[in-house]
C-alpha cells in the first residue's frame, strides 16, 4: 500500500467493485448551513481495520453516520454492497452496517442490558428466542454476560461501551463503524475494547471503521488510516506511511503516535538509519535490540 495524497479538487472516487461501502464525493451541510463533509471519498474493503484520524470537527462522526443512512449527502452517494442508499433499502443497510456512538448513552435506551441488545435482532425480524440467544452469544463474545440483568443507566461508562458494541454484534452485521470507541475509557478497558476490534476483524470476519483522535490506537490496530481534514480525507495510506509523514500530520493537526516519537527520538540521539519506522511497541523493542547490537547504524 502506497501513501495516496488528495486535493479537494479530486472528482472521482477510486472505485474496484469491491468495496462493501463507497462513499462516492459525498458533502453533507446541516440545517444551520454548517458543512459537516465535503466531496468526501472513502471505501471500507473486506476484512479490514479502516482509521479515520483528524482533529476535532473534522468530519469524521457526519461520516460515519452516513455509512448506514442515518444522515443521507446532500450531495454525492453513498452505497453498501453496491445497492445506493435509499429509503427503500434503509433497513436491510441496517442489517449489514452498525455504528457504536461516540457517546454511549445515545444508543442505550431498554430496561435491561439484555433487552437493550435484544432489541436490534428484534427490529430486524428475528423471533424473540432467535434474538435472546444473538443477545445472549454477542454479549458472550464481548466477555459481558455478567451484565445481562443490569440496568443500563447504572453501568460504567466502560460497562455501557462493551453493551453498545454488543448490540451491534447482535445483529451479525457485515461493517462495524465505531465512533472514539476508547475516549473516556480507563487504559485496561480501552485495552479490552482494543482486543474486541482485534476479535470482530480476525473471529468474525467483520470489518472495521475506527473514528479516532487517538493515534496511538490507530497505529495498533489499523490496516488502513485515512487522514480527515475539513470534512474530507487528504490523504490515505498503511499507519507506517501516514505516522512517519511529518508534513501530512502537520497539514492535518495531528500529533505522532507514541511509539513513532521516541523511535525518532531515539533514531536521532543515536545517528542510526530511518528506515525501521515500527508503528507498535513490539516492533520497537525489537528495533532497540538490534539498535543495542550495532546493526541499525
Ligand atoms: N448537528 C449538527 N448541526 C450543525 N453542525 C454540525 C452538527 N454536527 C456536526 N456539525 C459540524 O460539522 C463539522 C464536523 O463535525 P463532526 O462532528 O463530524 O466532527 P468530528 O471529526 O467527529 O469531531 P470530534 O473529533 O470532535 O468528534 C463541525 O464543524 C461541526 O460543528
Ligand atoms: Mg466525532
């Protein structure tokens, strides 16, 4: 995978027909004029880790809500599995693409933790046994079964974020697009849920939309990041070419993740070569080592 750089004159979408969504030049402006996104090209491919890093108000949740048809372009398409989205189909979109909320408490709403995760199987016409034991599998799958009989207005936020996942799950869905799934998580949650994104893509052969400003998860998880800036995306690439481009991450107001900083710290203070670019803690510490025995000079 080559770095690819966009300009906001770009028209057309790259576009294989293999895509499980495309969303093709789409711009969306709110009732108040204000543009959420704009001439905004992405794809989410089979069995992937897609990251869309940029800062705040950026574009990236008006994105994500247009991958199932909450919001719809004002201009520009969006389709999944080829079939454009419209009215008509809106519901089976549904079935095949989930989105966990930024916020938790958007999606929880149901007397119960098992009601709540009941209720999407339900909506999409399973029978009230069928969608129990989707519920009962998805909050299994998560390590959440002990929360069954909750009530969700009680849970930690943590707590309500494994919930909301499961709900999506519970619907076998095809895409899951999950928006800051670890802001306001303690580290050992966000580690779980961190796992959970590992699980769905390698277990479950769903594919992933992360929405984050948390680049050091990105460079973790991600197969593909795609840099979004004023509400459309300048640049996408593999994590080791979009975190190692300081002028990118300074056009697009991010900050190197973590592991990339001190390898360069490191990298500089010891004269060695700059082409180890890891992107995660193992591939550093290995880098280090060989760094230690002379061979990276
Ligand atoms: N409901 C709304 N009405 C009007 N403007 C909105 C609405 N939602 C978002 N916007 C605007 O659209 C732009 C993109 O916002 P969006 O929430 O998609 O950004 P974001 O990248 O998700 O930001 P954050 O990282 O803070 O979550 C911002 O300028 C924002 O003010
Ligand atoms: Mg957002």
């Amino acid at each position: 995978m080559t770095l690819q750089r966009f300009s906001g004159q770009q028209l057309v979408c790259e576009h294989t027909g293999r895509e499980l969504i495309h969303v093709d030049c789409a711009s969306h402006v709110y009732p108040d004029g204000s543009v959420g996104i704009h001439n905004m090209c992405f794809r989410v491919l089979e069995h992937e880790i897609v990251g869309l890093v940029g800062p705040n108000g950026s574009g990236k949740s008006t994105l994500i809500e247009h991958l199932n048809g909450l919001l719809e372009p004002s201009k520009g398409s969006v389709s999944v599995m080829g079939r454009s989205i419209d009215g008509s189909i809106k519901k089976l979109i549904w079935k095949d693409v989930g989105i966990v909320f930024q916020r938790s408490d958007d999606q929880l709403f149901a007397p119960t933790v098992l009601d709540d995760v009941m209720f999407g199987p339900l909506n999409m016409g399973m029978s009230p046994d069928e969608a129990r034991s989707a519920a009962v599998e998805a909050l299994g799958a998560i390590g959440a079964q002990d929360l069954e009989q909750k009530l969700p207005n009680y849970l930690s936020g943590g707590q309500k974020r494994l919930v909301c996942i499961a709900g999506i799950l519970a619907m076998r869905p095809k895409v899951i697009a999950m928006d800051e799934p670890t802001s306001d998580l303690d580290p050992l949650h966000a580690e779980a849920v961190e796992r959970i994104i590992r699980d769905l893509k390698e277990r479950h052969g769903i594919s992933v939309v992360i929405a984050t400003h948390d680049l050091d998860m990105a460079a973790k998880l991600c197969d593909r990041v795609c840099v979004v800036k004023a509400g459309s995306i300048i640049a996408e690439g593999s994590p080791q070419d979009v975190f190692y481009d300081d002028l990118l991450l300074q056009e697009a107001g991010l900050k190197k993740p973590k592991v990339a900083e001190i390898y360069e710290a490191v990298r500089v203070q010891f004269g060695a070569r700059a082409d180890a670019r890891p992107i995660t803690v193992e591939e550093l510490a290995q880098w280090s080592g060989r760094l230690a025995k002379g061979s990276e000079k």
